[in-house]
C-alpha cells in the first residue's frame, strides 16, 4: 500500500500542488465552496424528510430539483479532494480524521444507496401524505448526521496532519 502511496505522492500534478504556494489554497478553497454546496442540497431534502422544512412541498419534486446540484457538487468536491489528497497521500493515509472522514463519506453513500433502491424507490406516492414513512424519515435524520459528522471530521484534519516521509 505503501508504494501505491508514493507514487500518488511522487506524481508531477501532487508535486505541483505542493511547490505552488498559491495552488494547495485555490483547490481547498474551491473542496470547501462544493462540500458547502453537497451538504447544502442534501440538507434541503433531509429536512423535507424529518419534516421540518418545506412541508407544503412534494418530497418527490424538492428532490428532483436538487438531485443534479447535488451531484454536479460532488463531482467538483470529489476531484479537489483528489486532487488535495495526491499533494500528500502518505500523510492524508495515517490521519485519524482524514481516515473517518472516508468512512463517513462510505456509510453516507450506503445510506443514499438505502434510501433510493429500497426506502424511496415509490417517493412520488409520498407527495400527497402528511406524514412521510418512518424509514425514510429516519434516513433523512442518519444522513445529517453522517453529513454534519463528515465537516467535522473534515474541519480537523489540517490541524491534525503530520507530514510523513516517502521512502520508497
């Protein structure tokens, strides 16, 4: 594992995202704007769930709307997280936080997984009801939690990050 992190580590773009004073700044700048952005979106439509917000809104169509939002900003935070990762795979690898963050963002994608094949795969019949299912509910409250989870883990670690030494 340790030699697939020094290549990562040794590859011209990590190499220049860590000699460039400016660039690490730009594309955490830019992780953060899409983070915002997942989390924003995703909220949205958690709350709708929980029944706290929007309730005068069909599910189905506050979803809809939000879902390509939602993936476009993903896509964006995905590569700069890449992106950030390479600039210092061996030390991002042994980071606790950086470590929970990654298996947050997995039981996150699980749980979305959960909620559109199996709890929400009938939500257009929600929109007329009162009260959305239990499951779908309880969803919505593991996914704030597993999101509000991911920026804290996400928030320690620059301050928690220790530099490691690639020796191949």
């Amino acid at each position: 594992m340790n030699d697939i992190l020094i290549l990562i580590y040794g590859n011209p773009i990590a190499e220049t995202i860590r000699e460039n004073e400016i660039l690490f700044p730009w594309i955490e700048s830019l992780h953060v704007l899409a983070v915002t952005l997942v989390i924003g979106s995703i909220a949205l439509v958690d709350l709708r769930l929980i029944g706290i917000r929007a309730l005068n809104r069909p599910i189905s169509s506050i979803s809809k709307e939000l879902l390509p939002i939602t993936w476009m900003a993903f896509l964006v935070a995905a590569v700069t997280g890449a992106l950030l990762f390479t600039s210092n795979a061996l030390s991002y690898s042994q980071n606790f936080h950086f470590l929970g963050k990654m298996i947050l963002l997995g039981l996150a994608g699980v749980n979305m997984m959960c909620f559109q094949f199996i709890i929400g795969k009938n939500i257009d019949s929600w929109n007329h009801y009162q009260q959305i299912p239990t499951s779908a509910r309880l969803s919505g409250a593991i996914s704030l939690a597993l999101w509000v989870s991911i920026i804290f883990f996400g928030r320690w670690i620059g301050f928690t990050l220790e530099p490691v030494l690639a020796v191949s």
